[in-house]
C-alpha cells in the first residue's frame, strides 16, 4: 500500500512539472539582461519571449520568472502560429492564463483584417479579442467602428457593441449589435439597425447583409426607403447591386408624393422604374376628397396589382373631347326608326310653354320629367344630313364653344387639357397602377369591378376595361370601357365608352327599370356626386312616368343627344336634342319586349357593398381589436374581488420601461407617411 501510494504522489508531481513546463515562458534571445533577482525579476533589453508556439516581443520587458509573468515596453510584436500579429507600446502577460493586456496603438492583423484600439484583452490560447473603450475593424473596403467589440480569430467572427458603423462603398450602416464575419464578409444585425445607400435607407432589428454584393435579408420590422417610397414587409430581401427587392407578408408599399398605399401578402421591387409587384390579396388606396376636411379614398383590389413610374411621353392620355356643341350633331348616325309609329299629341295649354315650339326656335327640344311629359306635337323629322364638324386650330382654340348653350354648358363641359400643355413629355415621369383580374374598386358613393383597371396619377384617372360596370348612387353603368377621372382629390367626370348603358331603378325592389344607351355617355361629378350626363350616338331611353307614387307609362325616346339631371340619387330630367322618335305607352299596354333596351343587363349582387367585402382583410383587422377587449372584459376582476398589487415590485415581468421599445421604430415610420398622405 505504501509502494502504490509513493507511485501515484511520483506520477502526480511529474504530471504537474510537466504542464508547468509546458505553460512556462521562455527566453528565446536578447540583447542584455541585467540580472535575476532572488525573487526570480529581471530587466531584459530586447527581448524575445516564446511559449507554445507563440513568440513575443519588445524593446524592453520586466520578467517575473517565478510568476510566470512580464511586463513588455515599447514596439510589442505578438506572433501566432496561425499567422495573427498583434502590435501595441505595452504589454501586460501571464503565461498560465495566456492572456495579453495591450495598451495604447494596439493593431490585431489577422489576414486581411486589422483591428485597432487602444486598450485590447486578448486571450492567445482562446484567440479571443476583447476592447471596451472603443475599436475600428479594416477588412478590404469595410470599415466597422463600435465602442465595445469581441473579435474571434478562430472563426473570424467579430461581434460589436454600442455606437456600431459599417462602412462599405455602396452603404453606411449603423446600429447597436452587430456580428461580422471576415471571410463571407457579412453583417448580421441584432436590434434597431439602419442601412444608409447613396438614395435609399434600409431599416431591420434582425437580418443580414452581404458586403461582397450587397444582398440584404431583413427578419424583423422591416422598412425600405427611397426618396418618397417605402417598402415594408414581414420579410424583406433586396438587391442594391441589381436594384430589387422582395417583401412577404404584411406587405405595404407607399409612395407620398403620388399619395398611393400598395398593401398585399407578397410584393417584388425594382428600383429601375420605381415598380412594385403586389399579389395575394393587394390593394391600393388613392387619396381622393369630399371637402377640404373630410378624406373619402377610393379603394382598389384585384388579383395582383401592379405600380410603376413611366415616362409621360409614353402614356396615352386621357381627352374627354366627346362632346360637341348642340348644332353640330349630326342624325346620320342614329338608329333606323318607323316613323309610322304614333307620337302622342302635345295640348294647346302645354304648347306655349314648350320652349321647343315657339316661335323662332332652331330645333325641337323636350323635356321629360317624372312628374310630367311635354312632347312635341307635329314635329317633322329632317332626312338624316350629315354636317361635317368645324375644323379647330387647336393652338388658338384649345376648348370647344357652344354657340347655342354658352352659359347651360361651361358649367359641366370641362375639357381635359393636353398634357403637352402642362409638363413636359421628354423628361416628366408619372406613377401608374395596373389591376389585373377581378379588379374591383369601393367608394362610399361609387362602386366599380371590371377585369383590369388602369390608374395613371398623370391625369388621375381610372380605366376600366373588359365588361366594366359602375354603380353610382342609383344607377347601374355599363360599356366597352370607362373612365372616371378627378380634380383636386374629387371625382370631376366619368366617360363610358362603346355600348354604353345606364340602368335605374327608384326602389331597390322594383322590376322597373329606367334605361339609357348610347355609345358614349358622359357624365359630370358635383362633390364627388354624379349630378348630370350627356348621352351621344345612337342615343335612346326608357323611363317610367310616375303620378301619385303609381307608374302611369312609359317614355321611350330616340334622339341624337340625350342630357340627364339626377338630383337625390334620382334621375330627374331627361332632354332629348334633335328628337328622331318618342313615344308614351300607359302601362296596360306595355309588353315585356317594350320594357327593357336591346342589351340590357342587371347585376344588383355584384356591388360591392363595402371595402372589407372586397378587402377581406380589413375586416379581419377590425375584427382583432373587438376579440382583444372582449377577452380582456372577460380576464377583468370582479368588482366584489381584492384588486391584485400590480406594481413594479410585486411583478417585475409587468414593469413599464422609461423609453419606448425600439420596435415601434418602423411603425412610426409608416404611420408618419401615411398622415403624410392625408395632409
């Protein structure tokens, strides 16, 4: 037993020299040394000091052999087997801990890495780097700047800490904590981080970026900004080198100088014409107004929207040059009529004050209301003559006059001007939105759905294409192709191009229906309202008189031009310019072909009855705040129970932080663009 125990206390002595052998300091060269002390201290002049690999060196060091320690002076030189070289004018060493204090001028050369400081704790057999008192990094063409930093030799990681900057030459890059890689060169961002590019700024609290091509992949409160455009989006991935990005869920693309809101699940970016892609279920807001207080937007869907910036020059503009002065339309173009069919007679009483048949007038007019009908009697129709339209200077006349209606009309025939009159087309760009599929649009007082619609903030108008239909107040319109169009954030006029057709009814019950056609119909707004139309080529109509609430017959007229009047979501006049036929049938005669106009069509169920019907998720977002304070009605105390402490103290996990989180950052953002819009 004696013998095994003098073994082991042998084994243990040689195991522990041997370690201490191996973590001793050696004197590998020197100049001179002035001599070892008892306590084993010595001065060495030029000394270069050794231990596992590793040399170190200075002009001058105080050696503590027996400590295993030393202090070094002046131009200190660390070499690392794994080619790390570390300078610094002092140097504080432990051999038994390998750990190096370098002061003042410290430069850490790992490959093409150097990092500088004044104040480095560095760690030679963890190679882990460590400066609290401010540092900067050099890797190729990034410059990292930070207060505290954490460099990690062995994977080249470096993790910075406060006050952190990210030069590269395409971006600045500022936030709180970062992680750079040497190699890959890329930066991972933790917390609120901010990339600035030469016109563009990218906003993350968690993602990373690639110095080498600029490929930056953001998972946390993202918002991409350039000029007056931002981007947000769950997920974000851009491009700089090839101008591209992509957002995924909770997408929200702004643009504040068109005042446009792009919104959907997923959307594409490309900064070459300023365009974004938006799908799953996009929609877009366009400011428009009812009163200089009250903002009432037009929401548009569809199955993906498309939104770019063109040049002028190469858009089509909108001309809203359909209508023509009264003594210039020509009947050659209306339907073919029998002209044996009755026209009812016009009363002695009621033909003196029917301005059609005085004396002196130019051409018959009537005038149909719902109360009453007033139809000229013997009017003869003229053989259809074909009167060419005046040719107009359009450099001395830009509008067109009507010489019989001069005052009637200057209140509602707005010809939209050139826009070579406003802006110049070589270099003006404007902002457009493309619909496609299922397009749908909601109003308080409009609704729309066509196939595809077209948006161009040039002339502000809307396009609607492929079975188009628009429901204003309570009217139903159809054609080709329609336009509506605003001035100063209000609806100003609509146009229905081809096949146009206007269905009303007065009861939402009613089989009823008034109806006009026509192949153009225009139509004018009055604060945001639809107030008159003029309907042209091949115009005709059907409208039910009334007496006492109870249909009495129905009007059915031919005309070349037909002027309507609404007033209280009503049609309340109809006149008829250059009468080829009209007719009234009492109501016991009609028959169900009298009723409706070749191409009648009537879809009360496709209006949208609101912007959550064609937005579903609007309607889920209202629906979330209602949840929340109902269960939080629900998790309130009674009012009989002992109220809890809810102080800090008592639950810290409930203590309220002086300053707000750093998340709400982007949302603040996006909320100030958004007020921006509305102001």
């Amino acid at each position: 037993m004696v013998r095994i125990f003098l073994f082991s206390v042998l084994l243990t002595l040689v195991s522990i020299a041997a370690f201490s052998q191996g973590r001793q300091i050696e004197i590998r060269s020197s100049e001179l040394i002035k001599g070892f002390q008892a306590s084993g201290f010595a001065r060495i002049i030029r000394p270069v000091f050794a231990q596992e690999g590793s040399t170190l060196a200075a002009d001058s060091a105080d050696f503590n052999q027996a400590a295993n320690t030393f202090d070094a002076f002046g131009h200190v030189v660390i070499t690392q087997p794994s080619g790390t070289t570390i300078y610094s004018d002092l140097l504080n060493y432990d051999g038994n801990t390998k750990l190096a204090i370098l002061t003042n001028n410290v430069r850490f050369i790992d490959g093409d890495a150097t990092l500088t400081t004044n104040n480095l704790t560095y760690n030679m057999n963890t190679r882990i780097g460590i400066y609290t008192g401010g540092g900067k990094i050099v890797n190729g063409k990034n410059v990292l700047t930070s207060k505290n930093g954490y460099y990690f030799a062995a994977t080249r990681d470096a993790y910075f800490r406060n006050n952190v900057i990210l030069t590269t030459p395409d971006a600045l890059i500022k936030n709180d904590t970062l992680r750079y890689n040497s190699n890959s060169k890329i930066a991972y961002f933790y917390g609120p981080s901010n990339i600035y590019g030469k016109d563009d700024t990218l906003y993350t609290e968690n993602g990373t970026y690639n110095t080498n091509n600029d490929q930056a992949r953001f998972g946390k409160n993202n918002l991409y900004t350039q000029g007056s455009k931002s981007l947000t989006g769950d997920s974000l991935f851009y491009d700089r080198k090839v101008g591209y990005g992509k957002a995924i869920g909770h997408v929200t693309f702004i643009d504040t100088a068109e005042k446009a809101i792009l919104k959907g699940g997923l959307g594409e970016y490309k900064k070459s014409d300023e365009s974004i892609l938006v799908t799953k279920n996009p929609y877009v807001v366009i400011i428009s107004e009812t009163d200089s207080s009250k903002v009432d937007s037009i929401w548009m869907t569809a199955d993906t929207l498309l939104s770019k910036v063109v040049f002028t020059r190469d858009l089509i503009p909108y001309k809203q040059d359909e209508i023509i002065p009264d003594d210039q339309i020509s009947i050659n173009d209306t339907p073919e009529i029998n002209t044996q069919d009755a026209i009812n007679p016009v009363m002695p009483d009621q033909k003196d004050n029917n301005p059609a048949l005085r004396k002196g007038s130019k051409k018959p007019e009537m005038n149909v209301t719902a109360d009453r009908a007033e139809i000229p009697a013997e009017v003869k129709i003229p053989p259809p003559v074909k009167i060419a339209p005046p040719k107009l200077d359009k450099k001395k006349d830009k509008s067109v006059k009507d010489t019989l209606n001069k005052k009637a009309l200057s209140d509602t025939l707005k010809v939209v001007s050139s826009i070579k009159d406003t802006v110049s087309l070589d270099t003006s760009r404007t902002r457009m939105i493309m619909a496609y599929h299922n397009a749908k649009i909601f109003k308080s007082d409009l609704q729309a759905r066509a196939d595809s619609m077209f948006f161009s903030y040039s002339d502000s108008t809307v396009r609607c294409y492929v079975s188009p239909m628009v429901w204003a107040q309570g009217s139903q319109l159809s054609g080709d192709t329609i336009y509506l169009q605003m001035r100063n954030k209000k609806l100003d006029n609509m146009l229905l191009h081809h096949n146009s057709f206007i269905v009303n009814t007065e009861d939402a019950d009613s089989t009823n229906f008034n109806q006009i056609k026509g192949k153009v119909i225009t139509g004018y707004f009055k604060e945001n309202k639809l107030n008159n139309m003029f309907v042209d080529g091949n115009a005709e109509s059907v409208y039910y008189l009334k007496e006492d609430s109870t249909y009495s017959g129905l009007n059915h007229m031919v005309s070349s031009r037909l002027r309507i009047l609404l007033k209280d979501n009503k049609l309340n006049n109809i006149s008829a310019i250059r009468t080829i036929e009209a007719s009234i049938t009492p109501m016991a005669d009609l028959q169900e072909e009298d009723r409706v106009l070749k191409g009648f069509i009537w879809k009360p169920r496709d209006r949208p009855k609101s912007k959550e019907e064609i937005i579903p998720q609007l309607a889920k977002a209202e629906q979330k705040p209602a949840a929340a304070k109902k269960l939080d009605k629900k998790s309130t105390p009674a009012k009989s129970a002992p109220a809890k402490s809810t102080s800090s103290k008592a639950n810290p996990a409930k203590r309220t932080e002086p300053n707000a989180p750093a998340n709400v950052v982007p949302k603040k953002a996006i909320k100030t663009a958004a007020k921006n819009i509305q102001n």
